[in-house]
C-alpha cells in the first residue's frame, strides 16, 4: 500500500478507537486478567489434584504435604492478581473494599479444593463405569477430553458462584477449544458425571444436572431462544436434567422449564422442548433414511 492509503487506514482504526468504548488503547482505567496466567493456574490446579499425571514430581523423596503447599501458595498469589484485575475491570470497588473481596474469594474457593477433588474422582469413576472401551482409571485422568471438560468446568463454577467477572469465562473457553466441549461455568452439575465422546457438546448457563448422568458427542442442553438478548439473562433458560438420566448422540434438550425425569433415556437426534417423566424414553419415530444409488435406476429406504 503507499504512503496516502496507509495514512487513511490508521485514521479509520483511529476513529474508531475514539468512537467505541469497548475499543481502547490508552486509558489506564481498563484491566483485563492475563488469560495464559489463568491457563498456569488452571494447569497447577489439575497438577494437585493429579500430581505426576501433567508435572515433574519425583516418585520418592517428596512429602505430599509440602508439594501440596507449595503449588497452593504459587496458585494464590497468581490467583490473586488476576481477581484484581478482573474486579478492577468491572469496577466500583475502593482499594479496601478490593482487596477485601479478593481475600474473601481465596478464603472460600481454595478451602473447597479437596471437596472439588472428591466430586472429580467420582466422575472418574463414572467414566470408568460407563465405557468398556477404558482401560484404566489412570486413563481417563490422563487422556480423556470430556474429563478435562469437566475438571475445568468445576474449577471455574467455583469462582462463577462468587461473581467473579471474566475468569470463570476464560477457564470455560480454555477447555472448549482444546476439547470441543463447551460447559458453562453457571451451570450446576452434580456428582458421577461422564461425557463419552465428548467433542461437539454444549451445556448452557442455568442447565441443571442431577447425579449419574451420562451425554454423549453433541448433545445439546440449551435455550429455546435467545432472540431478547440481555433481559433473560440471569433467567432460567436451560433445562433441568435429574438423576440416572442417559442422552445419546445429538440429542437436543432445549428451555428452562423442560424436565427430564429421573432415569429417563433420551435417543440420539432428539429435539426434546418439553418436559417427560421420570422412566421415560424419549425416541424418533418413522424416520426414513434414503439411499440413491450412483446410476439413479433405484433407491432403497429404510425405516429407523
């Protein structure tokens, strides 16, 4: 490009840095969490939870307590900087009323790790129940994506809850694009949970989920619509799943009052709106699959 193109270039941008406040280049009023800090955190996290699965940690000669420690001290104080700035980012609070809050998030979020860790190895469990295909339990911790989802989906709930802006969203994100698995930290999933599969799955922000539930690839538990953007946040637009339920690939499971009932199974490819009792299974009827032969003389359907 010559010299007068590029000069109109930089005024166009320029302009509308000026015009847009959610653009901004100088203003030292905005903060943003450094998102390769949280994804450390994230990784330490899971290192004292599963230590020897992602990390250096020798077999013999270390006591468990001070390794503990160790990663919980290096994990707080990161932690720590990053609430700042994410709190700073929303604003509203004076410096005491800041740092005050940031304690009160450590306090209650590090004194619920060894609870997040007792739910996490009864999703280990879990997975190991529900598929013939795993060899080990080590397995499942090591290599199995909807784990990983899931692990993450329970750090970052445990800010979420507190209000924490920005954090649990970078976690969420984090997961999904290593895994395809797209959890909302707002979401409140019980114990025993297995994703098979994983990859393509969606869980929306007020989707509620019992114990012993187990969703294979691309499922979907979402809303209805979304068309008012910003006046249903905060409102119940994602299903309730309870107790013992299965759903298969595909499956859709869409609005806040739609109900799953205890134990009920639902087919892959469903579009399910409305709620069914528990026991229920939910299926496709009179599906027709069509196969066009390459010389077009005939076509054979099937009935599924």
């Amino acid at each position: 490009m010559d010299k007068d193109q590029l000069n109109d270039i930089v005024a166009g941008i320029a302009k509308n840095y000026s015009e847009r406040e959610e653009i901004f280049f100088t203003d030292p009023n905005k903060h943003f969490p450094n998102k390769l800090a949280i994804v450390n955190i994230v990784k330490d996290l899971r290192r004292v939870m599963f230590p020897r699965y992602f990390g250096d940690e020798t077999p013999t000669g270390i006591n468990p307590e001070y390794f503990i420690g160790e990663t919980l001290i290096r994990i707080e104080d990161s932690l720590r900087r990053e609430l700042r700035e994410a709190l700073l980012f929303r604003g509203g609070l004076a410096t005491e009323e800041l740092d005050a809050r940031v304690d009160q998030i450590c306090a209650t979020f590090f004194s619920r790790l060894p609870e997040i860790q007792r739910i996490l190895l009864t999703d280990v469990q879990a997975a190991f129940d529900g598929d013939p295909a795993a060899q080990s339990k080590e397995e499942i911790i090591f290599s199995y994506p909807g784990f990983f989802a899931i692990f993450v989906y329970r750090i970052a709930h445990e800010l979420y809850v507190q209000d924490v802006p920005l954090i649990p969203r970078i976690m969420s994100e984090y997961a999904h694009g290593r895994t395809g698995v797209d959890i909302n930290s707002g979401a409140t999933i019980g114990e025993y949970f297995f994703i098979d599969h994983a990859t393509g799955v969606v869980i929306g922000e007020t989707t509620t989920i019992g114990n012993h539930v187990k969703v294979y690839q691309g499922v979907t538990l979402g809303a209805l619509s979304t068309r008012a953007g910003q006046a249903l946040s905060g409102v119940k637009r994602h299903p309730t799943i309870e107790d013992d339920v299965t759903i298969y690939s595909n499956a859709s499971v869409l609005g806040g009052e739609t109900v799953i009932g205890e134990g009920s199974i639902i087919a892959g490819s469903a579009f399910v709106i409305s709620s069914v009792p528990a026991g229920s299974r939910v299926s496709l009827k009179n599906q027709e699959v069509n196969v066009r032969t390459p010389n077009k003389d005939h076509a054979k359907c099937w009935e599924i």
